[in-house]
C-alpha cells in the first residue's frame, strides 16, 4: 500500500486575513443615491457581517467604504481626509452617509 505524502496547511498573511474573511461573506455593494432601502440594508448586512468576523472598529470605515461605488464612493472621496482624526469611527461615517443619502424628512 502506498502512502499519500501528508499536505502541510500554509497559514494567510496575517495583515489581509479580516478583509478575506469579510469578502468571503458575499457583501453587497451600495450605490443607489436616495434609496433608504437599500441603503439600510448595506448597513445592516454590513455591520452582521463585522459582528460575526469581530473586525475591530479601526478596521470598519476601511472595509466597508471598499464596498460602495457611484455617489457613495464620490462622497467617501471627499470626506476621507478627515480618516487621521481620532474621532472619525465608523459611526461617524455612518452618520455622515445618512445625512447626505437619507430623505430629509427622515433624518429630523
């Protein structure tokens, strides 16, 4: 009987291993402008996704701004310079992308 010669596992890079295990999850991307839907449920999918994987809060802003496109990603352009600042978490930047994509009237 012949052995099969033994498979040693080679282990990720640790630095791309959060971002791996968030892309592995399938999230959607965001990109409808005034769609609070849509929106709502990017967040939400999102933050299920961030909870289950425990990315640490420094990590969010970076991995979820990947995952938005068109004025999404226009705003996020714009804004990303303030990322230096300690108070710029991701529920700042939650708050700023509901500000600017959720109706008026929901926002009072």
């Amino acid at each position: 009987m012949k052995r099969i010669p033994q498979v040693i596992a080679v282990n990720p890079p640790k630095d791309d291993t959060i971002a791996d295990r968030v892309t592995r999850h399938n999230p959607k991307t965001y990109d409808e402008k005034y769609s609070l839907v849509e929106l709502e449920q990017w967040i939400r999918g999102m933050e299920k996704i961030f909870v289950i994987l425990e990315v640490p809060e420094e990590r969010k802003v970076n991995i979820g701004t990947f995952y938005v496109t068109g004025e999404v990603d226009m705003l996020w352009n714009t804004i990303k310079d303030r990322l230096s600042r300690p108070e710029f978490t991701s529920g700042r930047f939650l708050k700023e992308l509901k500000a600017q994509f959720y109706p008026v009237i929901i926002q009072l």
